[in-house]
C-alpha cells in the first residue's frame, strides 16, 4: 500500500520523531540502572526524575504522585484491585463503576467480583454519559472506590469528572479514573477536578507501547500490585523502562505545547467527518457532539456489519475500527454500543474513525471520498438492507 490514511489513533499511536529523539539515548549509550550508584546510572536515575516531573507537571500533580506502570491495563488494575484490596480489611468490599469501560476496567472488577466483592455497574444515557446523581445514590457506607473513565474508547464522551470527583470527596470514597483517551486531548488538573487516582498510557500520546503511569494522590494509600525491588518508592517493582519512560515525559509535554490549537484543528477535523459521513441515508452518530473528544468520530450504517466495512476500507488504505481494537475479532458487538441502547444488528454496522496530530484536511477528504462509496457497495450485497428497503416502501 503505497498510501495509507490512519484513522485508528484511540488504538495506538505512531511514534513522534520528538519522542523517539529523545529516547535513542537511553536504547544506546546511556543503559545505566537507575538504581545503580555509578554514574550512569545516576544519569538514567536523572532521566527518569526529569520524566516524572513532566508528567506531574502536565497534571497538576506532584512529582511524588506520579507511578510509572508497564501499560494503561496495568495502572488500572493496580488502581482498583490496590485500592479494593486495602479497603476490604476495613469492611469496604462494594465498588462503583460504569456498564461503559474499557475492559482493563470491567475485567478487573468481574474478576474482584470472583474475590467477594460487589460490583455497581452504572447504566449510562443514550447520549454516553454517566450522571453524577447516579453515582452519589450507588455510594454506600462500604463503598470502597468508584472508578469511571475520563473519556470513552469507543465513543469519545468525556464525562463531568469534577462533579463525580467532588461527590467523592464529600463522602470520603476514593475516585479513579481511566484517562488513557482524555491526555492530550483534554486539560487535566488533578487537584482542580478532585481525582484521586489517573491512569495514563504511553502508546496513546504518541510515546511507545509498554509503558503507563498511575497518580496516586497523596494520602492515597493502596496495595501494591507488583512485588519485587524497591522500585518508584517501594510500591512497583521491576527495573524501569527507561527509554520509554523518557518518551512518555517527551509525549505528554508534547501534548500540552499548542494545546488549543491542536484542538480546535482536530475539531475541525472531526466536524467536517461527521458532517459528510451524516449525509449518508440511515445513519447515526453515536455518543453526544458537546463533550466529545475532539479526536472521535463513531457512527453507525444500518443494515451493514462493521467487519465489512473495515476490509473495504483497509482495501483503499483506511485504517479504522469497529468498536474497539481489543474486541474485534470477537462476534458480540461492543458492549459500549449496547450500553448507549442500541440494538444489535445497529451496534454491529458502527465504525470509528480516530484522528490524531498527523492526520489532514487532505485525509479526511479522501476517507469522506472512499466510505459511501463503500457503504453503497455493501449495502448493495445486504440482505438486510434490501429487506429493510422493501419495508419503507411499504410504509
Ligand atoms: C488503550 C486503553 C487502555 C489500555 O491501555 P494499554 O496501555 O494498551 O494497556 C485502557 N483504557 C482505555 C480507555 C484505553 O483506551
């Protein structure tokens, strides 16, 4: 394929030339053990300090709050079953979170839930957004942690975290939330919007796969989740990842450089998508337009499957997705669809397209060239298109 348009971002992301820049150091000449006392390990020690810094500073965080993780999956285990582990030693074994997020989240409680735990799983409204009211109603005096997701995968909501944080505040149950699709495309502050515990991943924003980072608010004391060395202050062992921890700290500092400008091209971007792809007869936008990152297109074809429309796409160098990277493959349609209320047959004919910095105006013109095109084509084959056509006549 000699052209290839990417639209899959909130699946991963390339690499910058920034951030690989500033890792070939530490791949190369600087290889030190950070917890080594000669020199070069001194130096990568440094390294790592200097990312953490960066880090914190994109957050609103303190240096010391701030966890390097081996992934986005593992910062949001280590933060719901530490914080759940902790509680349950004082009687608190009920956890809060929402029928939405991502599967680092629900598969961790489903499998807290095999320990004894009780899992409220809030419904979400047919726009994609969890209301507050819900969750100061789910929370009960053994409430141990509410975990809800900053922005959604599938959908791009992004949800009223200060008002759920200040909920939680109020009434003392620690607040986590999964921001690996929000960094970067939202402004995060921390202390501002009274979160306890974030979870990050490099491969998002344009750092390497393999690395995340958990905040742990100050005073936030949870189990740990590796056991070994004594590691970024005692609580995750295992040598760092250097090199990539340093891209992270490039990453996310990129990120926040001409941030509104960023954003308002990429709102551009996403507008003018789901504008044209809306002129398409039968269609959907799934999830509301208002908080909706500015990165995140996802709508649905009646009468087609996401599948098709996929190697169609992949056939004309689109890359895209159906739901999300992690359930394709599977034939259940995404439970985020079916949460959002919408039928099977609908859930299963969604595609999202998700920009990211280096996607143009020239892209989005040549997707919105190549899709109806494609949605005719398969239409054309459908069974259930035409059966649903004979049925308007009727009407
Ligand atoms: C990608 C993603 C994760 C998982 O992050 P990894 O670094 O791939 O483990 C978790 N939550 C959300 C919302 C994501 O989009």
């Amino acid at each position: 394929m000699d052209h290839l348009v990417y639209l899959d971002n909130s699946a991963t992301t390339k690499i910058s030339d920034s951030v690989l820049q500033a890792m070939m150091p530490w791949l190369t000449e600087n290889y030190g053990n950070p917890s080594s006392l000669y020199s070069i390990g001194q130096e990568s020690r440094a390294a790592v300090e200097e990312a953490r810094a960066r880090v914190a500073a994109a957050l609103g965080a303190k240096p010391r709050e701030i966890y390097f993780t081996g992934c986005g999956t593992e910062s949001d285990n280590w933060a719901v079953k530490g914080a759940a582990r902790r509680l349950a030693a004082r009687g608190k074994k009920h956890i809060i979170t929402s029928a939405f997020e991502h599967h680092a989240i629900l598969h961790t409680c489903q499998s807290l839930e095999k320990e004894g735990f009780e899992v409220t799983y809030l419904p979400v409204s047919s726009e994609g957004y969890v209301d507050p009211a819900d969750v100061e109603k789910a929370i009960r005096p053994d409430t141990a942690i509410v975990s809800i997701m900053y922005a959604n995968n599938e959908i791009g909501t992004i949800q009223p975290i200060a008002e759920i944080g200040r909920i939680c505040r109020e009434k003392k149950v620690w607040f986590h939330t999964d921001a690996v699709q929000a960094v970067g495309n939202v402004r995060i502050n921390v202390e501002e919007q009274n979160i306890d515990m974030l979870s990050l991943s490099g491969h998002k924003i344009h750092a390497p796969k393999g690395v995340g980072v958990l905040y742990i608010r100050q005073g936030v004391f949870i189990d740990n989740f590796m056991d070994g060395g004594a590691q970024e202050t005692r609580h995750r062992a295992g040598t760092e990842n250097l090199a990539s921890i340093v891209g992270l700290g490039q990453a996310i500092e990129d990120a926040y450089t001409n941030f509104d400008e960023k954003v308002a091209r990429m709102t551009a971007l996403r507008d003018k998508l789901i504008d044209g792809l809306l002129q398409i007869p039968h269609t959907r936008l799934n999830g509301g337009r208002e908080h909706r990152l500015c990165t995140n297109v996802n709508i649905s074809f009646e009468g087609i499957e996401g599948e098709g429309i996929l190697l169609w796409l992949d056939l004309n160098g689109i890359a895209a997705s159906s739901g999300s990277a992690c359930t394709s493959g599977s034939l259940d349609p995404s439970h985020v669809l079916l949460a959002i209320g919408l039928d099977h047959g609908t859930a299963h004919g969604s595609l999202r397209l998700s920009l990211g910095k280096y996607n143009t105006e020239e892209d989005v013109d040549y997707a919105l060239q190549v899709i109806p095109t494609v949605i005719e084509r398969l239409r054309a084959m459908s069974p259930v298109w035409q059966q649903m056509m004979l049925e308007e006549q009727k009407n």
